[in-house]
C-alpha cells in the first residue's frame, strides 16, 4: 500500500506543478513575448506548442496528430503505469524515473486534449555551448525521469 501511495503521490506531484505553471503562464506571459530571467541565458516565454518535442508533428493532419500525439502515448503510458504497479523488484532510481515521465507524459497529453497544445515557456541559451528549444515543467519531468533510468541501469550494472 505504501508503495502504491508513493507512485500515485510522484505522479500526481509531477502533473500539478507542470498545469500550476502553465496557468501562472497563461495567465501572466504574453503570449510570444520573452522575459529575461538571468540575461538572455534563461527566459521565459508563452509559446503553444501543437507537437510533441520541439514542435515534431505540428505539421501532421489532424488525424495522425491525434494517433501519434494522443493515442499511442496513452497506450504506452496505461503500459508502463500497469508494469510500475506489478513489477515490485524495480529499483528506486527507475521507480522515481518512471513516475517522473508518467507524470510529465500524462500533463502534456492533458493539454493536447483539453487545449489542442502544450503550453511552452523555458529557454536556454548558454551561447552557443548549450542551448534548447522552448520548454515546460512536464518536459523537465520526463528528461529527469529518463536521467533517472540511465543512472538506475548504470547501479545495477555495477552491482
């Protein structure tokens, strides 16, 4: 039970913090504006993103867009939160990790179907060293969550 309790709490967690930012944003970023937050290394923008990562598959016709966008995701993710509640030999780094990227997958894929698109609105430029594209909470969910795995994959391999 308190295993349950965990996982429903990390994804819950995951899903809140992304929808209160991306309402703080809507709600108080121009849409298209940038906002210096430490000089032009991190800004902040409201950009709506029809696609998935980066914008792949805002060209997609409406159809394919709700395949590849809404339900394949869904699928994979009903999956993936079957096998974190069966499997109870997953290590804590991947437990966290998957709940990480259930959290941050189901926050985007809530957008897509409520508003047509996900509410964008980090950047990072270190000039030129490093930079992404525009970004949310649920993305940094998911890319934490895959870091996770890595790490996780790599203990056991060491054990």
């Amino acid at each position: 039970m308190k295993r349950s309790l965990f996982i429903t709490f990390l994804i819950v967690f995951n899903i809140v913090i992304d929808q209160l930012s991306k309402i703080w944003t809507r709600e108080n970023v121009t849409r298209g504006s940038k906002t210096e937050i430490i000089g032009d290394f991190f800004t902040l923008h409201n950009v709506e993103n029809s696609g998935a990562f980066l914008g792949m598959g805002s060209d997609l016709n409406p159809t394919m867009r709700a395949i590849f966008l809404l339900i394949i995701p869904v699928s994979v993710m009903a999956y993936v939160l079957y096998l974190i509640f069966k499997n109870k030999n997953l290590d804590t780094f991947s437990l966290i990790g998957f709940c990480c990227i259930l959290g941050g997958g189901i926050a985007n894929i809530y957008d897509r179907f409520m508003y047509g698109s996900v509410t964008d609105m980090f950047h990072i430029d270190l000039g030129g060293v490093f930079r992404t594209g525009i970004f949310n909470v649920a993305d940094m969910s998911v890319m934490l969550g895959l870091g996770l795995l890595i790490l996780g994959n790599f203990k056991k391999k060491e054990a």
